[in-house]
C-alpha cells in the first residue's frame, strides 16, 4: 500500500480524543516534527507532521514540511503526490513549489522541475530553503550555477548549521561527496555537538574511502547520542568494507605469486 494512502490528510471526521494531553497541541506537534528534522529522524518528523494537520489542515508548513520529510527518505513519487495535494490549497507557497522542484528533479523530470523552482523564486525568493531547492534541481540538470544557489541559501541562512547539513546532504545525494565533505566539516565548526553532523562527516568520509577517520567520526556521533543505531550501522558497513579490502589484498598478493 502506498504510504501516501496512509498520510494524514487532516480529515474534518477525524475526532479530537479527549483523552490527550491539553500541551500536546498543533503547536507542541510542530515544535517536536522540527526536532526530529534537525536530529535526522525524518520518519518521526513526518508523523508529527502528521498530527499537526489534524489540528490544523490548513496549516501550510506542515504540508510542505511532510513533503520535504518523504524527500529526505528517498521517496520521491510520494513527494511529488502529495506536493501536488497540498498545493490544491496553497498553490502559491514558495516552499512548497520548491520542494515539489525538487521531487521532480530526483525523479528525472528536470524540466518541470526547473518551471516549479522559477515560479518559487517569483513567489517569495528570499528563504534560504527555495534557494537550497534550486541548487538541488541546477545539480540534478547537471548545470555550474548550482553552486551560486547554494552559496546564497547559505548566505540566507545566517550561519545554521542545518542548511550547511542539508546542503551536504543534497551534494552526498548527487555523488559529489568531496563538496559534501566540506558543507559537513563547516556545518562543525558551526556546531560540534550535533551528533547528526558527525554521522553525515562520517558518511562522506566512508564515501571517499578514508575508513579511520569515518570510524572516528560515527563513534563520535555515538558518543553524542548513544541511541545512534545509523552510527552502529556505518561503523558496522566500515567493518565489512575493511574485511573486503584485506581479502581483496590478499588476493592481489596470491594471484602475483
């Protein structure tokens, strides 16, 4: 079953349970989906999500805010299907063009991807995330201006360390692991306590086979957040690629006997 089946969709049927907590409003479901997003826990962010559409349907950031967490899990088709749900209501959100700009360009439709991220820009061109999404469509088109985008998103954002994360994210995703590397290490020196920034450093370091410093970078994601499973995870992917290449040698060795 399609997960967009299973989305919320802020059903007027849908009754409030009396039984929850009078705290636990649109607001408090809001501030948790932010969280989660900035911990890289893109599944409970969507959920919460979720519950602030029950609260509130017409709230538009939670819309795109789900649109842009089903990007982040590599499912592209839900985005764009429910991008284009939300924007029945808010055909002119800026951030919401945008992110359906960039499901569609992960999807290999570059050209209408390029027609969204133009009509965003027009729209409200000034928010650090319509700039981040258009460099994301200028890679996927494979052009050198998506490098300006990036440099203005970031400019944009005032030095947060979440659009460095995500601008990393976006190069990692496109293969271009070195600029993803870097985005990484200046999210860091932006704030070293983020045990997400060391699991991304680490992944980019893993990417460009440098194993030692991967490890030391995932344990200390660990080290930041002992529930890393994703840190477990690579370190345990580092284990095995290192296993492989000392067979790898060996055969080597053997075959020039």
């Amino acid at each position: 079953m399609s997960r967009f089946n299973n989305l919320e969709l802020g059903d007027q049927h849908q009754a409030q349970s009396s039984s929850r907590p009078p705290l636990k409003d649109e607001q408090h479901f809001l501030d948790d989906s932010r969280s989660a997003f900035a911990r890289g826990q893109f599944e409970q962010a969507l959920r919460s999500y979720a519950k602030v559409l029950e609260f509130n349907p017409q709230n538009a950031m939670a819309w795109t805010g789900q649109v842009r967490m089903l990007i982040e899990l590599r499912e592209f088709r839900e985005a764009k299907l429910w991008a284009d749900k939300a924007l029945e209501s808010f055909p002119e959100d800026a951030e919401l063009l945008a992110a359906k700009a960039v499901a569609l360009a992960r999807t290999g439709d570059v050209k209408a991807a390029l027609a969204f991220s133009d009509a965003a820009i027009a729209v409200h061109g000034d928010t650090p995330y319509v700039w981040l999404a258009r460099g994301d469509v200028l890679l996927a088109r494979k052009e050198k201006r998506a490098a300006f985008c990036f440099e203005k998103a970031l400019t944009l954002a005032r030095s947060d360390w979440l659009f460095h994360w995500l601008a990393s994210r976006v190069h990692y995703f496109y293969n271009q692991f070195s600029r993803a590397l870097k985005l990484a290490q200046q999210a860091l020196a932006l704030d070293a306590g983020q045990a997400v920034l060391w699991l991304q450093f680490g992944r980019c370091q893993l990417a460009l086979g440098l194993l030692d410093a991967a490890s030391n970078s995932f344990d200390q994601a660990r080290e930041l957040n002992l529930h890393c499973v994703r840190a477990e995870d690579e370190v345990s992917q580092i284990a095995a690629d290192s296993l492989w290449s000392r067979l790898c040698g060996r055969w080597r060795q053997w075959f020039q006997r």
